[in-house]
C-alpha cells in the first residue's frame, strides 16, 4: 500500500498546489502521531508551507485540516481497497490479499503509520463532532466497497451488510494490533479468519 510519505516524496516529481501539500503533510504526521501530537507549525514546515498559508485555506485551524486530512486518507485507502478487491477472483481471498498488503505497509513504515483515518480520530473523541463525523464517513465508504464486492459475488443483502461491517472492523483492530506489537500476525490471522467467514456466505456453483 502506498504510504502518506510516499505521497509526499511524489510531490517533487509532479505539481502539486499548496493546499493539497498542507493535507498530506497533516494526514502524514497525524497517522504517526496522532491529532494532539501533531501541531500547525510542524504541518508547515512538513508541506514547505507558512503559517499563514496553512491558516489561509484552513481558517477552523487543526480541527478544520484533520477533517481534510481523514477525507485525504479516506480516499487513499479506498482506491487501494478497490484495487484489491477487484484483484482477486473471489472476496475471501480479496480480504486476505488486504491483510497482506496492510501488513506490507506497516512493516515498510517500521510499524509507525497505521490508519490514518484512525489515528487521527482516536484521540478527539466526545470533543471534536466534526472530525468523528469524518471518520464515520470514511469508514462508512470502505464499508460500502466491501459490500458491493460481497454483493457482485452472490452474499445475500442482509449478509453482505453485516460482513461488511465486520469486515472492516476486524481490519482496523488487527492493523492496530500489528503495529502495537511490530509483528504482521494479527492482521494475517484476521486475514485468513475473515476469510472463511466469507466463504460460509458466498455461494458456489454446487449452490446454483
């Protein structure tokens, strides 16, 4: 998976304008740090920006550039969740080609930038609406990803919804889990747990 740093390393092979330099540098430095950890002064210099630019498209301040940086994370991780569940022939191996390519990414970081969108969050809880709305929604959109793709595959409605859910949060907990203990094997074991839960829904052609 193609991390937030890898993003910004781009940066200096294509243009890119001031804002969208300020929103991967804050999504970059919140995934590793966390929303509190993370101050403007730093996002500035990260992005190679000033203060007063980072304050001109973001008047709200942090609060107002984490909502951008968790719909930043968002979509990245979205076109690559896409990606890999589009990738495999079946969704059981989809989600555990998932797995493998979280793991690859925290290993990659040297286990120091997980979710984005979580990381961010984790630590506004009850205190800042809008950037827990944010994350709801981006968890909401990759839930929404997994069903379609359980859908495509024949689950039934009400299965694939409620797969879905579990799927999704059965990643974040595991990725959590793997960084936390610098090892891959909470999201593999999720991986491949996920795995025969879905092939307990998805019929086959005995089934047709």
């Amino acid at each position: 998976m193609k991390t937030a740093e890898q993003d910004l390393t781009a940066d200096a092979e294509r243009p890119v304008g001031t804002r969208e330099r300020i929103v991967r540098a804050a999504s970059l430095l919140m995934q590793r740090q966390g929303y509190d950890g993370t101050g403007i002064k730093q996002i500035s210099t990260e992005a190679g920006a000033t203060l007063g630019s980072v304050y001109h498209f973001f008047p709200g301040g942090k609060q107002q550039l984490a909502v951008a940086a968790i719909g930043h994370g968002d979509r990245e991780f979205a076109d690559e969740l896409r990606l890999t569940l589009d990738g495999a022939a079946d969704p059981a191996q989809a989600v555990i080609d998932c797995t493998h390519r979280l793991a690859e990414g925290l290993r990659e970081s040297d286990w120091v930038e997980g979710c984005p969108v979580t990381s961010t969050a984790l630590g506004t809880a009850g205190r800042a609406p809008d950037i827990q709305e944010a994350a709801a929604a981006a968890f909401a959109n990759w839930r929404d990803l997994v069903y379609a793709r359980l859908r495509r595959a024949g689950v039934a409605e009400d299965d694939a919804h409620d797969l879905a859910h579990t799927v999704i949060s059965t990643l974040e907990g595991a990725e959590l889990a793997a960084q936390v203990s610098r090892s891959e094997r909470p999201l593999l074991t999720a991986g491949r747990h996920l795995a025969q839960l879905i092939n307990l829904y998805t019929p086959t052609t005995e089934d047709s």
